[in-house]
C-alpha cells in the first residue's frame, strides 16, 4: 500500500493526459437526460461507452442497473464496486447542453451525478493508460432510480441480487473534493398530501383551505422536540399547493426529511408526524394522507476500519484535507448489507441543484487519482481484514 | 433530372460507424485530414467541440490530424479557450496579410485551405451545441469509402409529426425552402435533392475546394454547391443525415438578409456562366425597416458580397503545396 501511496501523486498527470476524453465523457453522459424511472437513454450510453473502452463484459443486472466488469488476475477474490447513480434530480426530458470553458463545465444535473458518471466510463481508459491490474474484478455500475421516489432501488437491487460476496464500495459523488463519507445517517422522508373535497355542499366561508391545513401541521411539526443525542432533525423540504391567488386551495402537499443517528428515533419522530397527521385531519374533516417516500437504516463504518484509515491516507497523500459528513446516498446500502464502503467527492463545484451546476475541471484530476488509490487499497485487502 | 442521385448519394452517419474501417481506409488511401472550425465569438460552444471531436476522432481513433480554428476576430475567449484546448488557432487577418481583409465565414473557410495540411478539409460550424463525433466522421466516410465522392454536405431532421407518435425529417429552414429551394428548381432541378444546401457542415476534398471560389460571406455554400455540380457533376457529391443538430435562432430580419447575399451570390454565378444577361447592375444594400415612435425607419445594410478566387491561383498557395502552372493546366484537362 506504502509503495503505491508514493506513487500516487504522479498518476495525477497521467490521468490529466486523457483529459479530452475523460471530459467528452462527461458531457456525452451529461447532455443525455435521465430524470428518475427515466433512466434508460443513459444506460444505453453508460453502456455504449464501457463498450467502445472495450471492458471485459457490458450488461445489465435484473433490475436493468448497467454495469461493466474488468476482470481481475484472481478469480478467487470477490469483486469491487465503484458506482454512481445515473438518474438526475433535474425532471425535464429533454436536451441538455453543457458548456465547457478554461477551467469550468456548467449544466444542470453535472454535480449530481453526471460528472461521478462520466468519471466511471472514464476508468477503462484510465486503468490502460496507467496500466493498472487488479486482483479483483472492478465491478462499475451506474445504479438507476435512486433519487426521491426512486429511495435507492436500483442499487438496493443490484447488491441484494449479486450472486457472489462483495469485497468493498466506492461510491462517486460529483462534489465535494476532499469528502470522505463513511456513514449514513437513518432517514425516513415522507410527503403529507391534503385533500379537500370539492363538491362539499358548504361551498362558503366554513370551506377548509388545504394550504392552510397543512400550514397547521408543519406548526406542529416544528414544536416536536428533536434530540441532540442522537443528533436528530426534521426539514420541510417542499411545498405546494392551490391553483390560483384568489381561489382556496382544494390541493395541497408538503415533503419533509427526519434524519437520525439512530433509526429508533427516527421512527419515533415518524410516528409522532403520523399522529399529527391523524389528530388534523379529524378536526378539520379534510383528507390528510401521510406516505414515505424513502427511507435508510442507519450505518457507519468506525473511523479507525482499515478502509477509512487508508482513504484518508490516500486522500493527505494527494493534498487533498479529507472532512467527514453522513450521507444518504448508495453507500448506505453496502453499509446496511455489510459490505464497507466509501463516497468520496471528485471537485470542486457550486450551483449543485441548479440548471448552472458548474464544477472546477483541474482539481478533478487528483479527484480520479483518489478513486483509483482506493480502489488499490481494497485490492490490496484493507476491507479483508475485519 | 437525374432523380437517382437522391437514393444512391445519401447516407446515414450510422452508415460510417465503424470507426476502425474509415481509419483503414484513410491509412490504405495515405491521406491527411484536417478539421477547421470557423469562428467569430464563439466561447460557449468552442471547447466542447475541440474536445469532443479530439477524444474521440484523434486520441481514441485517429482519424483527424489537425484541429484548426480561424477566427474572424472575436472578442470574446473564443481564441484563448481553443488554444488552451489544444486546437491550432489563428486570426483570419493574419494569413495572407498582404490581402485586403475581409470578414465572413467565407473568408476563413477560404484561408483555412492555405493554413492545413489535409487532403481532406472538414468544416464545422462552430456553434453546435450538441456537438457530436458523428458530425465529422459522417461526413467523412463517403469520402473514405467511395472513391467517385468527393464532396458531402450534411442535413439534419427538422422534424415534423406526421400523425400519432411519428416524425420525420423535411428539408431545410426557412432561407431554404423560400428562397433556394425556389431558386434551384426554376435554374438547377437537380440541385433540388440536396435536402439541406445551406447546412454549415461539408467536407471535401483539398483538390476540389483550391479549384472553387469562396464569397465571403453567407453566400459560400450557395457557391459551392453550384460551382462542384457545374465543374464535377452530381455524382461526386453526396449527403449524409447528421440526425439533430441544435440550431441558433435566427431572427426573420436576420434570415432576410441572409437571403439577400444568397440571392446575389446565386445570381452573379448565373451571369457568370452566361445562363442569364442582367441589364444593369444589382444593388448592394440590403434595406429594412422598423417602426420607432410611430415613424418608420430604414436600417440599410451594405453587403458588397466580395468573393475570393480559387486559391489555386495564389501564388503563396502554390508554392506551398508545390502545384506548378502546369499541373494546374492539366487538371483543368481532366
């Protein structure tokens, strides 16, 4: 491991030599829309791509996840995951175009997760060029349906169904260049949903307004006592509502998140939300419907496994200051499943949920360089040893 | 009319996919093929295409051997942001200094034939949004794999629904079926079946392009294609389907004045081939009006429509790629 940690600062311009490909991945993935259950443009893409990089075998899992598999050296080694999600929060079907300039790419849905996307497709290549062997097969995946409603079935699927142990993860996010996530918090996200009857025969003043009704909730909502050990919190998220300025509003929705160090407690507050719900919607006689969108257990890995000691080593070898937060992304899953893992972040970028996303290009080299590094440490066998 | 020449001379870039048959092709054949991208403030769109076209086209598969970019002068990044991408960058003022300057694509697409190296030059607009590889080696493989081609002019879907869930491509834009399309059925039927002749994307080859010459402005492709139908024939051209191309919007001002140039382009090459005899000269001023305050003002815009001749016949050019007076006498023979 020592050896190879000296010799990662180098691989950063070897990598940055194949530039114009790593980039044109990128935007081809990109320009290429997949708003979630939506995915299927750039899967065929993500595959394509893997294809012309020639790996070793390009498929599909059963819940159509795509992925390529470069063959190891050791049959006798389980298999490696990088992964990123293909599907964008950004819902529009419809061409995207990016633009590059010196030292930036700009477009809608780049952070999250095109640009962790693109970088996938790139390794093939990059693995050539740096003329990488592993013991592992390197499993590379672009998991579908895993934002909101989507609550992460793709990758659920995907390790849930893989017939053979796993050896490690590495999830890759767009942002941030320096993050080294290794614990998820519990997560319960839920959508309240208010109905009020339009053909209610007192039509007047007694009419209830369903914004308003909602209103009364997250009022009540805010006065639950959230702990600080475990660290829990509640986020009103989104709202909306009603047709016109003028009209009362027969339809309204409100999105909230409980996360949660401990899941118990997130359940707690989930049941409590639940009790709310009930409470109004019988005082007010409208109808109040409370749904779960997504939801996570609660998992980490300690700060001292061998994976997250030799990620941050990785990570200071490249000058790159490691900073910790939890995640709910794919992670979770191999976390919950037993399988150690780690997202890390490829750059720098800002705009992150906007149609101007823009992410810093020169520090997403040593970004690829820190993927491959861990990807070494695995192979190495740090996440054999617990 | 040879109404064959529409079934037999279009493709579909996915015709050309096989990249590593059009390599072959271009190592068996020894040929050198150079991109040229016109430019004229181009920063957002400049460097996906130099990327793109260069992963794709050079570094994974080598099919180009230079990526140049004339530039009409920008004033924007658009020369930085292609040098800093690796593209061979140069100012249309500075080749061929000793000429009298003028600005339009024409122009650069004219002086790009000095500055390359390739048997076969690409043009590509430089504005595509959604650049992709198969803009350039579409254009290529008829090239490449047929030898009577000589020429190919890209089209692309405009489409259209033609009932429940169905689309497909129809001709050209505006300029095109109001004023070319007109023009080409009433003097040059055959010419009809290009379905796109304004498209901004060709390729030829070097021997075809130094033996035509170039307007300088929106005028070029009008000119080329009637000057490559009248010296060559149909036959060597071809076009290829490019499925979509992303298009800046034109405003109806802007493509009318378009359709000036092209008019007098298409007109001056008829009298110039004797086709039609015009009893006094043709205006240059292209006049249109606004209404500002309840009046009525004239925005005049003087379009002269210089043209550069072959650049063959330039002295630089010849001896730079060592064609001696004879060897152009001859091809005239052929």
């Amino acid at each position: 491991m020592h050896n190879f940690l000296e010799k990662l600062p180098a691989l950063v311009d070897e990598i940055k030599s194949l530039k114009e490909i790593i980039i044109t991945n990128i935007v081809l993935i990109g320009q290429t829309p997949a708003p979630t259950f939506r995915e299927k443009k750039r899967s065929k893409l993500f595959m394509d791509r893997l294809a012309e990089f020639q790996v070793d075998e390009v498929t599909t899992d059963g819940y159509r996840n795509p992925i390529g598999i470069v063959r190891g050296s050791d049959s006798s080694k389980p298999p490696i995951f990088v992964l990123a999600h293909l599907d964008t929060f950004f819902e529009k079907d419809q061409p995207i175009n990016y633009i590059i300039k010196e030292n930036t790419i700009t477009g809608p849905g780049l952070l999250d997760n095109s640009l962790g996307v693109g970088v996938i497709t790139s390794l093939p290549a990059i693995f050539k060029r740096l003329d990488l062997q592993f013991e592992s097969d390197i499993v590379l995946a672009g998991t579908i349906q895993s934002i909101g409603k989507g609550n992460l079935r793709g990758v659920r699927h995907l390790l849930k169904t893989w017939p053979t142990p796993i050896r490690g993860g590495i999830c890759i996010e767009g942002v941030e260049l320096g993050r080294l996530n290794y614990s998820s918090d519990g997560m319960i996200r839920g959508e309240i949903h208010c109905s009020v009857s339009g053909d209610r025969s007192n039509l007047d003043e007694y009419t209830p307004n369903a914004i308003i009704v909602l209103n009364e909730v997250m009022n009540e909502i805010m006065n639950l006592k959230t702990s600080q050990r475990p660290r829990s919190r509640i986020v009103i998220g989104k709202i909306r509502g009603g047709a016109n300025h003028g009209k009362i509003a027969f339809e309204a929705a409100l999105g909230f998140e409980i996360r949660s160090d401990s899941y118990k407690i997130v359940k707690k507050i989930f049941r409590h939300i639940k009790d709310i719900v009930e409470g109004i919607s019988h005082e007010n006689e409208v109808d109040l419907n409370l749904k779960t969108i997504s939801n996570l257990r609660a998992s980490r890995l300690k700060y001292n496994h061998p994976l997250v000691k030799n990620s941050a080593a990785v990570l200071e070898t490249l000058g790159i200051k490691p900073f910790s937060k939890s995640t709910e992304s794919a992670q979770s899953i191999f976390l919950s499943q037993k399988i150690p893992a780690v997202t890390l972040g490829i750059t720098h970028g800002e705009n992150v949920y906007k149609d101007k996303a823009t992410m810093e290009i020169e520090p997403m080299y040593k970004g690829i360089a820190q993927v491959i590094g861990v990807l070494m440490a695995i192979d190495s066998g740090v996440c054999d040893e617990q | 009319m040879n109404n064959n020449w529409l079934a037999k001379n279009t493709f579909h870039y996915s015709d050309f996919k096989d990249l590593n048959r059009l390599v072959e092709e271009k190592k068996k054949k020894n040929l050198k093929i150079s991109l040229c991208l016109p430019t004229l403030n181009e920063e957002k769109t400049i460097a996906k295409e130099i990327i793109i076209l260069k992963s794709e086209l050079m570094t994974r598969y080598s099919l180009l051997d230079e990526i140049v970019v004339v530039d009409s002068g920008s004033t924007d990044k658009t020369r930085q942001i292609a040098r800093a991408y690796g593209a061979d960058v140069h100012k249309a003022t500075e080749i061929f200094p000793h000429l009298e300057p003028y600005k339009g694509k024409g122009e650069n697409l004219w002086k790009a034939l000095y500055i390359t190296k390739g048997d076969i030059i690409i043009y590509l607009d430089a504005d595509i949004k959604n650049i992709h590889h198969r803009f350039a080696y579409g254009l290529l493989g008829p090239l490449l794999l047929y030898d009577h081609i000589k020429f190919a002019k890209a089209f692309y879907d405009r489409p259209i629904s033609v009932g429940k869930n169905k689309m497909r491509p129809t001709g050209g834009g505006r300029v095109t079926e109001l004023v070319i399309r007109p023009l080409f059925s009433l003097f040059f039927p055959d010419l009809t079946q290009l379905i796109q002749p304004l498209s901004g994307e060709y390729a030829g080859f070097r021997d075809v392009f130094e033996r035509i010459p170039f307007p300088i402005g929106y005028g070029v492709e009008t000119s080329m294609n009637i000057d490559i139908y009248q010296k060559w024939g149909l036959d060597v051209m071809a076009q290829v389907d490019l499925d979509r191309r992303i298009h800046r919007n034109q405003d109806t001002k802007a493509l009318g004045r378009m359709a000036f140039v092209i008019l007098k382009t298409f007109i001056n090459r008829k009298i110039r081939l004797g086709l039609i005899d015009l009893k006094e000269e043709l205006f240059d001023e292209m006049i249109q009006y606004n209404l500002v305050n309840d009046e009525y003002q004239a925005d005049i815009f003087k379009i002269e429509g210089h043209e550069r001749p072959p650049i063959i016949e330039i002295p630089e050019y010849r001896e730079k790629f060592k064609i001696d007076r004879t060897q152009i006498q001859k091809r005239r023979e052929a």
